[in-house]
C-alpha cells in the first residue's frame, strides 16, 4: 500500500497503558480536540489516559491528586502540537 492512499493519522485517546485501536478508539484531527476528550475521561474515571498520534505517544493525560486537578505531561514529541 501507497502512502498516499492510506488515511491521514489522527489523534486517539487510550487508557494508561493501551495500545490505540482505530476499531476502538475515536480519532480526533485536532490534537486540542483530543486533549479535551482524555481531560474529561480522565475527570470521570480517575485513571490516567494517553493520547497517541497514529502510533507514536503525544500526551499522557493524568489526576494525580483527588482534588480534580489534570495534569498533562507531553512527549518531546508531543510538545510541536501543544
């Protein structure tokens, strides 16, 4: 298969630890988009969650403390989308 004729990467949200799954996981284009999506799963399930581009690891998405504050620890990588 061509470059040129396989889909563009998009940004998927994924539990600590999960490899993204395009079967699974919802794809974003923008990577604020994205961020928005692990900080609100994040928030609701108290677990940390990764935000990949195609396969590579953007963001990692976590709470470290109960009191509701999400912290986001990008990648060197991950650091030309921020």
């Amino acid at each position: 298969m061509r470059a040129s004729s396989r889909s563009p990467d998009l940004f998927r949200v994924t539990l600590l630890g999960m490899r993204p799954s395009p079967q699974r996981d919802q794809g974003f284009a923008e990577y604020r988009d994205a961020e928005r999506r692990a900080k609100e799963d994040t928030r609701r399930t108290i677990c940390a969650h990764d935000i990949y581009l195609g396969k590579r690891l953007v963001a990692t998405v976590n709470a470290p403390s109960f009191a509701g504050k999400i912290s986001v620890d990008l990648t060197d990588f991950g650091s030309r989308y921020a």
